[in-house]
C-alpha cells in the first residue's frame, strides 16, 4: 500500500506498517491523520522536540513528550513534564506521547496514582477555598507569590491561581463565597486573564524519589498505535527488564497497530509496507549547484513532479514566504502563499505555506519541499509567546527594606517598607524613607512616581542624604549642568550629519536578494526591522550613523553581513572593527563563510597575524584589492589606508578606549557608520535620546532554539563530572571558565582527575597570539572536549556544538559578564545547560545571592532586556552617552538621570525652552484609602500595585488597572476603591494645573495657578448662584462647601471642574 491516507496510523486492522526510505517528516505527517491514543518512541532528546513539533503541526490532537532521565541536574523541572504526560495518556484518547525508548523499564508512579488523584473544578460548584488550598499541598504544588511556572499556585483572597503540569498556561479560580465564580486561563507573565473555561482539573505532581511500582506499560490502554524505531530496538532497551515487562511489552505491540520505523520488513500476515523518500538527495544536488537551485526546482516541478496532485514549500517566516514566492516569479513559477495546507480536501494543492516543517519528503501523491531542503539547514530558536520586555516593571523590583531609594525632591535614602498612618480616624499608606541621622519622610502613595529605586555601578556605594539640607539640590544643578552638555554635544553630531552629503546606493538587485534567501537562520521581525532602516540609510544622501542593538545571538552580525555586502556591490570598500582577537577571529570566519559563493577578497588584521602578514593586508587593502577588513584597534593605526572606504561597521564600541573613539569621530565625517551592541538599551534611556542617534533595537529573539538551562550550585566534584559526561556523551563539547590565571592549572588538574577521559585545553589572554588561535582553532575542529579559560570567551566566540558552560565562582562576577558568558551556549538546536558554581550560596552576600537568582530565573531568550533592569553594567549607556557619564548616574541614580537627560534634550531641540513642567499636586481629603494586606499579601506586589498606580495619569488607563486588579486579586475593597477615586480625581487636577485640593471641616479649598485654564465667566456665574456653595477667594482659591461624604464629594468635585474647567 503506497497511499498515506488508506496507510493512516490509526488503521482499525492491528499489525504492523513498515516505513521504508528515509522519509523526513512523512511518519510525523502520518501519525498526525489519525485519531487513535499513539505511543510514538524516540531514541533521542533533539529529533523528539522536531518530531513534536512536526505533529503538532500537521494535525490537531494533542502532543506531549515524557523527558529522557538522562538529565538529572533538572530532574525537578522535567518531573513537572513527565506528570503532565501521563496525566494526558491517561485522560485523552486521542493523546499522541512521545516516550524515550530508554525508559521503557524505568519504573513510574502506577495509573491509579495518576488517574484517581485528580481534582476536578467547575464553575457552580461549591467547594470550600481552603480545601483546595490543602488539595493544592497535598499534590505537590509550590506556594510562591505568584503563579509563573507549572507546579505553583498562589492564594489571594476570593482568588486562587495554579498551574497544572498537563497546562500550557495556570488557571485562575474565582470564588463568590463558598462557589466557584468563575474559571479561567491567564498569562503569566502579564497576569492577565485570556479565556473562560467551564472547567478544569488539578493534578498530582510526581516527585523525586518517590517510589514507582509500574512501568510506562501499565499506563498504556487500547486502541492504541506504537511508532517505533524497529523490534531490534525495543529489545534492546529491554535487556535489563524483568520477565514480566518483557512479556507484557510482547502482549501490547501484538494487540496494537505498529508503525515500524527500521526499514526492515518482518515476517507475518496482515502486514503492509509504505515507501517515503526523504529530500536528502536533493540537498545534495543543491550543495553542488548552488547557483542553480531555483532553476533546478522549476524544471522538477514543471517536468518529473508535474503529475503530483499536493506540492507544498515550507518557509519558515510570513518574510520568506513572500520572498520566496518573488524568487519563484522571476523564474517563470507563480505560486500561491497558503494559510494551511487542505491536503485532500482539494483535488489539486501548490503553494507556498508558512510553517515550522523542517523535513521534506516525497510519497505517493505529496511533496512536501521546506527551506531547509533548498538552502540547507537553518539554526532556529523556541520563543515563549507570553508579554514582551515593555511588561517587565523595572521599577522596584525586588527592592527589599534597607536598599536605597532615590526620592527627586530630597535625595538618597533608605526604604524602610509600607508603613499605614491613621490620621483624624481615616487609614492610609505610606513609603517610608529614613535619611541621615535618623530623619523620616512618610511618602504618600499617590506621590510614589517621585520615588525611584536607586541603580547604580555595581562596586559604587552612594551616601545616604540629609533630609532638608542643600547638598542634593546642589548634586542635581551641577549633574543637569553636565548633562546639557553631553545633550548639546550629541545634537551638534546629529546636526553636522544632517548638512554632509554621502554616497547614495542604489536600490537592491537580484543578486543582493539571492544572497539574502541563502541566510541560515530564520529572520525575526526585529532583525527584518533592523536590515530595512539599515538598507534604507545606505540608499539615502545622508551618512549613516545607526547604532543596532539587540540581545545576545539575536542575529546582528547578519544585518552588518547584508550592509557590507551591499557596500562591495557598490565598489566600495568595508572595514569591521571589533574589541577582541577572539571577535575578530569570529566575524572573520563567518564573513568568509557566508559570503564564500562570491568573488569577495576578506582580509583579518589582528595579533592573530604575523606582522609580514599584516604588512602584506594593508597594502592591498590601500590598492583597494581588499573588499572587506575586520580587525582589532590596529586597524586605527596609521599604516592602514584604504582607497575608497564606503562602510564602517563597529562591534561593541562601548570597549574601546578614549583615543579610539577619537579617531572614530573623525572618520564618522566622511563614512557610513554600522554600530552593533550586544547590550540591551533600556526603554527609559532610549526614549531619552530619541532622534538624536538613529537606532533599531532587534527584540524579538530567535525562533526555536531552546531557552539555556541555569542553575546555582555548590563546587561539587559529582555535579561537574555528570554535567561534563552528560554532554559528552551527546558528542558536545563544554567551556569551563574560570577567570584567576595564577592558578587556572590547579583547576586544569582537578578537572583531568575528576573526568580523566576528557581532552581538556586551556586559553587565556595572556598567551601569544599565535598559541591562542592555535588552540581556539584546535576546540572548533573538536581536537578537545573542554575549554578551561578566562572569561575571554565572553564575545565572540560562537561554537554551536558547546552547549554546556561552568562559571567557576559566578559570586565574583557582575551580571553582565555572567550573562554574556551564558549566551555561549545554547545556539543550536540542542538543550544548553549553564552551571553558576559557588563554593557555599549560605556565605553569598545578598547582592550577589539577587545577581545569581536573577539569572537563574531569566532564561529566556531575550531575557538582556529583562536584566538590564537590575544592572546598570549591561544597561548600555556607554553606548550613547560615554562611560564618563557614569559617574553622574551613580550620583543620582538612573532612572533620574534619564529624566534629565531627556528634559535637556527637549530644551535644546525647542530653543532652549521646555515644555510645561507636569505639576506635583498635594491631595488631603479625609478618607480610608489603602490596598489591605488581606488584598494584596506579598509586600513586593502591593508595593509594585502602588508604584503603577502613582503613575497614573488618565481615567482610561486607571479603569484598564482597576479591570486588571479585579482580574487578578478579585472584588475591589472599599479602601481600594477609595484609593482609586483619589488618584482619578488627582489625575484631573494635575492636568488642571491645581497645585492642591484640602478638606477641612465642611469645605473643600482648591489651589489654583495662574496656568489653571479656568473659565472665568463660569466660575463667576456659580460662585454668585448661592445654590451651588462655591467662593472665589482674593487670593485666586476657590471653595466648595459641602457636607458631602468622602465618596460623593469626590464625584461632585470632579463634576464642578469640568464645567469651570474643560479640558
């Protein structure tokens, strides 16, 4: 039988189906027609996750995969997994599992564990909160503050969040006393609800070590389907097995249909075959003829593949679907972009589609061609759907009573925690700060937007200020005095470049879009971004000057790839400067590489070369027989020329000395300049600088690679050892970096002692050049299995088959530096793995305990941007405003500096006038307006809750955080509610320009300014209508008299400023 449809897994008839031919993703195609419960057996962790993926694609049921217990560093995480598995086997009929052919004996909690420990919650039902509370415990949930990863849950008053392991997202439960309100999925990471559900189940949570009487047999059920990789194999993952397993795995592939995947045909009645051949040929032809890819595909699809009534090209992204289908066009093949493929459900289907698929194939009446077929494989990444950078409140997180806190109006001081005050009998909450000599200033929590957490160098200490004193006052003149200067630097740059003619390319040809399609990776909407303002710089008249930023292995170096490359299209020449050796190294062998298929001449000056060849570079670089030059400083040096230089590309600016940067003012003049940074720049400082240097910030991470592993653990010989054989025996190489030379061969010795069959080579920046290429070139060519060095690895060094890394006391090192070194792995496919090693986490002191936790926690892709709240290191100012700034920012703090900054550019661009100052209006009205603790009971949510609240600055936003507060905490208090109404009513008199509203006794006195835009013929009218109880006072205040209550007065006051004062 040859028709995948008629040959569909779930064929009523038991037996077996042979798949001959390496058929790509035929078998996932296959398994995903069907309806019946499959158990489909893998033999490896990477082809598991494509397998997964490839199902879930093509058809609709539900894919899960029961992690290998070769990883045992993270067994808790992956206990979470495996729980979530069997709960779906058990409860799903049509539940597709993905199951390690090596743990076919490894025993497991028995069904009845599984099956009968299950909760279900519907909406109506009346249960007592509290009895899920201890269902909750007793299944092995976390109780954390909140619910971010599976396994947790959270109370907080009439609301329950958890997370069941067999979820792609937590659950949010809403109770009306003792009934469930409501049921409903939220995102984590926003904490904001999505989607009703009418029901949903809580389930158990295996454990380690708990003990296991059953085998995953015992949890297998008919009608069932098995795809496996051949008899031969599960024999052999049975060698160990008792009798009994043995027998009983005998039983359940006799009694279920079996797809088998070994190419073998076996003996028996009742069995079929069916034939699928994989396109490795035809990346084979294409490897050969490169230039003639399309060529070749257009005379295959026109001729010998004409008749196929289904042809489908897989492209990776809505991007190169469209650029694919341009490509097509221009060879004479006009084919549709599809949503979906309708294979079947058409009599005829050609099309491009957007989709994951990786594997080709061809079968009977279906050819399925992707992008990996026709370009080779591309390098991708897995992105969590969940918020974005801009949902991360930077602001006091995880401040913590006895940090710094910096108030714009009184300084640096010490946060001593929400403190409520009842004053005349009406309750509410303050930020208290403690001063010098013991002096306290009680913050109102309206006010908290004048309060900023201080962030500063990691090493810089600042003094605590005197409440009252002029000391402050004098910090902030002389800092807003410099900072108009660096500000009036920066717009003297923007406005030379503005007035200075430059070379204008033209617009991209054929050949410059072929170049594009042959990328490896998958181009994310940030990078697409970033490629279009580049492009669209180089065609303008105006020299370029545009910084790119974007998080570790966010792909940078192919947007400077595509510049550079249009730049030697045009005759000109392109020079790379880079900080490091190593770096220039890098980009060296990824230039050549990626541009290796045209006549470009690339030329490294480096210490990696000898002086004879460096002398040889420049001189052809200065006869222009030089297209594209990467180097150190050196190529700042005086001997090198260039004859017609076009782009200059600089990688990290942020590190090079003050006399380079000189010397790349001048040449900024006259050339086009490409800055990358690997540093993420924070929102805040962005907004700052807007307009005045062009940058793209490339944001959206990578799709498909998987997040690093992290943990923090103690120095432990069995640790290091496990993690090293681990990967190892995966056929992987590991960095081990540990940053004291003097004693790096002590370290060398332990590690050839602890795991002997490990090639093990040292590197560090003091060796010579020559030795050091020699032994990086050796590690890439997999002469060794470990690199032990400094963190010279930190940049640049890109080895796709390391994918683990130890950090030898990671206690010592900043934020940055750890984050940069972890972004050495995980750049395949593979699962990547970073151990923090420390010699007692007990002795840690707190920052470095909050450095290590952070990074443990962000494991992300993407998750720079994330960090770069808490680290000013990775911050990136350096790379727009100098690190000469830095001293001003540890005077005042960095979300301060921003604000000046940004205030100093805007009075520049207007002429050195400023905008109306915001006023600071000072609300007293006798009410009780808190958020109670019963509420919000984590202190550091309640204090964030504030925080965002204080920045309210209009009705709609403020309803949009009352909805949400509903949402997550449930019913609003009536303190709350107070609290809301205050700020709503605060917002209108700020946009009034009313510097005050006080109560006392039976009136209210509103402050007015002279910008207040009354309506003076209104106000006159009701102040003469005795009615309405309002006075106009000499002095420009206005009365309201009322005995109102809180509540109403609120509302009847807001309703006179409308009509005497309409926006």
């Amino acid at each position: 039988m040859s028709d995948p449809q008629n040959a569909k897994a779930d064929d009523a008839r038991n037996g077996c189906l042979y798949i001959t031919g390496r058929a790509g993703s035929f078998v996932s195609f296959l398994v995903a027609q069907g309806k019946k419960r499959t158990l489909f057996l893998y033999e490896d962790d990477d082809s598991a996750d494509l397998i997964r993926e490839e199902i879930s694609y093509y058809g609709s049921r539900d894919v899960g995969l029961f992690p290998s217990y070769q990883d045992r560093v993270f067994e808790e995480e992956d206990d979470l997994k495996r729980s979530g598995f069997l709960y779906r086997l058990a409860t799903d009929d049509s539940f597709i599992g993905l199951f390690p052919i090596s743990s076919l004996s490894h025993t497991l909690p028995p069904p009845e564990r599984i099956s009968e420990d299950i909760t279900t919650l519907r909406v109506g039902d009346a249960v007592f909160p509290e009895d899920i509370h201890d269902d909750l415990d007793r299944k092995g949930y976390e109780l954390a503050p909140l619910v971010r990863e599976a396994g947790q849950w959270a109370k907080r008053g009439s609301i329950i969040d958890f997370f069941p392991p067999a979820s792609d997202k937590p659950v949010r439960c809403e109770f009306m006393g003792d009934q469930i309100l409501s049921l409903r999925h939220f995102n984590p990471l926003s904490q904001r609800s999505e989607k009703e559900l009418a029901c949903c189940d809580i389930t158990s949570i295996m454990k380690k070590g708990e003990d296991g009487s059953s085998t995953i047999l015992d949890h297998l059920g008919a009608p069932l389907t098995i795809v496996h990789p051949g008899d031969s194999s599960i024999t052999y993952a049975l060698h160990d097995a008792g009798q009994e397993i043995k027998d009983g795995w005998a039983r359940i592939l006799g009694e279920s249909t079996q797809i088998d995947l070994s190419g073998v045909v076996g003996p028996g009645e009742g069995h079929r075959t069916l034939k699928a051949v994989s396109n490795d040929d035809l990346r084979q032809l294409f490897l050969l003829h490169k230039t003639q890819i399309f060529h070749t595909l257009r005379e295959r699809l026109q001729g010998e593949w004409s008749h196929y009534p289904y042809v489908y090209l897989f492209a990776n992204t809505s991007h190169q679907a469209k650029r694919l289908q341009e490509i097509f066009e221009s060879y004479g093949l006009v084919l549709p972009i599809l949503p979906r493929i309708s294979y079947r459900r058409r009599t005829r289907e050609w099309g491009i589609v957007e989709g994951p698929i990786r594997r080709g194939f061809r079968a009977d009446d279906i050819i399925v061609l992707t992008e990996d077929d026709i370009a080779g494989p591309k390098k991708r990444v897995v992105r969590k759907q969940w918020g974005s950078r801009d949902e991360f409140l930077a602001s006091f997180k995880d401040l913590a009573e006895g940090e710094l806190v910096v108030h714009v109006d009184h300084g640096i001081g010490v946060y001593r925690g929400i403190v409520p005050l009842t004053v005349n009998g009406f309750t509410k909450d303050f930020l208290l700060i403690e001063y010098l000599g013991g002096d306290k200033l009680y913050v109102p929590v309206d006010d908290l937007h004048l309060v900023q957490k201080f962030i500063g160098s990691e090493k810089f200490k600042p003094k605590v200020d005197r409440l009252g004193s002029r000391f402050w006052l004098n910090t902030k003149k002389r800092v807003r005095k410099q900072i108009e200067d660096i500000a009036g630097e920066l717009l003297e740059i923007y406005a030379a470049r503005q007035l200075t003619e430059g070379h204008s390319y033209p617009p991209e040809d054929e050949l410059f879009r072929e170049m594009e399609s042959r990328f490896e990776y998958e181009e994310t909407e940030g990078q697409i971004s970033a490629i279009n303002d580049v492009l669209a710089d180089l065609r303008s008249t105006k020299p370029m000057d545009r910084l790119v930023c974007g998080d570790v292995g966010f792909g940078k170096t192919e947007v400077a790839l595509r510049a550079a490359f249009k730049a030697v299209l045009d005759g000109k020449q392109v020079a790379v400067l880079v900080p490091t050796t190593i770096l220039a190294q890098q980009h060296f062998k990824t230039f050549s590489d990626r541009l290796s298929e045209y006549p470009i001449v690339i030329g490294m000056l480096s210490r990696f070369r000898t002086k004879e060849e460096q002398a040889r570079t420049a001189r052809l670089l200065d006869k222009g027989q030089v297209d594209i030059i990467i180097g150190t400083h050196r190529l700042l040096q005086k001997d090198v020329s260039f004859r017609d230089l076009g782009l200059l590309i600089i990688d990290e600016e942020h590190r090079f000395g003050v006399k380079h940067k000189e010397k790349l003012k001048a040449v900024r003049k006259t050339v086009d300049v490409l800055t990358l940074s690997a540093t993420p720049i924070p929102r805040t400082l962005y907004m700052a600088t807007s307009g005045i240097r062009d940058l793209s910030v490339i944001d959206t991470p990578p799709l498909d690679r998987h997040a690093v592993r992290t943990t923090v653990v103690k120095f432990n010989d069995g640790v290091v050892a496990r993690g090293i054989r681990n990967e190892l025996e995966r056929s992987g190489q590991v960095f081990f970096v540990h940053n004291f030379i003097h004693n790096i061969g002590v370290v060398h010795d332990h590690l050839a002692r602890i795991v002997p069959e490990a090639r093990i080579a040292v590197a560090h920046g003091q060796m010579s050049g020559s030795r050091l290429e020699r032994i990086m070139v050796d590690f890439i060519e997999k002469r060794y299995d470990i690199l032990l060095s400094t963190n010279i690895i930190e940049s640049g060094l890109d080895i796709s088959n390391v994918n683990t890394i130890f950090i030898n006391n990671a206690h010592r090192m900043g934020l940055a530096d750890l984050y940069q070194l972890r972004g050495r792995v995980g750049r395949s496919t593979r699962q990547a793995y970073a151990f923090l090693l420390v010699p007692d986490e007990e002795k840690l002191t707190r920052d470095a305990r909050l450095r290590l936790k952070i990074l443990e926690e962000l494991t992300e892709l993407g998750s720079g941007f994330q960090i770069a709240n808490y680290d000013l290191e990775i911050r990136g100012a350096g790379n727009l405003v100098g690190k000469e700034q830095s001293g001003n920012v540890n005077l005042i703090g960095f979300e301060l500096y921003c604000e000046m900054l940004e205030e100093a550019m805007m009075r520049l661009k207007n002429g050195g006038d400023l905008p109306e100052e915001e006023i600071n209006t000072e609300i007293n009205i006798p009410v009780n307006a808190y958020i109670p603790d019963t509420y919000i009971q984590d202190a550091t949510q309640k204090l964030l809750t504030y925080k965002r609240l204080s920045r309210v600055r209009d009705e709609e936003e403020l309803r949009e955080m009352e909805s949400e507060l509903k949402d997550r905490y449930g019913t609003l208090p009536s303190p709350l509610v107070n609290l809301l109404e205050v700020i709503s009513l605060k917002s209108l008199l700020v946009r009034l320009r009313i510097r005050k509203a006080e109560k006392s006794e039976r009136q209210v006195v509103l402050h007015v300014t002279e910008r207040t835009p009354l309506d003076m013929k209104k106000l006159l009218a009701l102040a003469t209508d005795s009615g309405k109880g309002i006075k106009l006072l000499p002095d420009g205040r206005i009365v309201i008299l009322s005995s109102l209550h809180e509540g109403e007065l609120m509302n009847f006051i807001r309703n006179i400023l409308m009509e005497i004062a309409p926006l």
